[in-house]
C-alpha cells in the first residue's frame, strides 16, 4: 500500500519533468533573447539626439532636426520635414559629432 502511494509521487515528476524542460528551452531560446533585444532598442530610442542620421521603420532616411519625448521630425532633403512618433526609429545610421564647448 506504501509502495502505490510512492509510485504516484514518481508518475507525477515523470509526468512534469518534460513540461519543466520545455519551458526552459522556450525561455533561453525565445524568451530571454526577445528581452535583450527589447532593452537595446529601448537604450538606443532613450539616446538619439538631434543631428542624428536615423531610419525609420518604413524605411525612410532622414536626420533628426527636432525631439519631443514622443515625436522626432525629420528632415528628408533641404526643404522637406516630416515628423514621425519616437517609436518608429528603426535605427541610427550616424551618429551626430558630440557638441564641444
């Protein structure tokens, strides 16, 4: 009678262990991963600034003439300027030379 409650303990940790495993693979190849790319790109939009070659999710290349905490406004070419929300920075091209005093 000891013995059958003991082999239900065993069943269980047989039947969890591959649920356990599973997890751990999702999290070192999907989960983890997503959040170290999510951090780099919050730390990247937290410190363009202006005079900053970017493009923008669309595609678009343009330099950042002016910041809000939320927009950014490109300018395109010599008269074209177009604003876009901060999120939509795709990824800094060149940097702008820091300012010297």
């Amino acid at each position: 009678m000891w013995l059958a409650a003991g082999d239900d303990t065993g069943n269980i940790w047989q039947m969890i262990w591959p649920f356990i495993l599973m997890f751990a693979v999702f999290y070192f190849l999907l989960i983890r991963p997503q959040q170290k790319k999510q951090k780099a790109r919050t730390s990247m939009l937290s410190q363009v600034k202006k005079g900053d070659k970017v493009t923008t999710i669309g595609g678009l290349h343009g330099t950042i003439v002016e910041m809000t905490d939320d927009t950014v406004v490109l300018r395109v070419n010599d008269t074209t300027k177009m604003t876009f929300e901060r999120s939509a920075i795709n990824g800094v091209t060149t940097s702008a030379p820091a300012a010297s005093e």
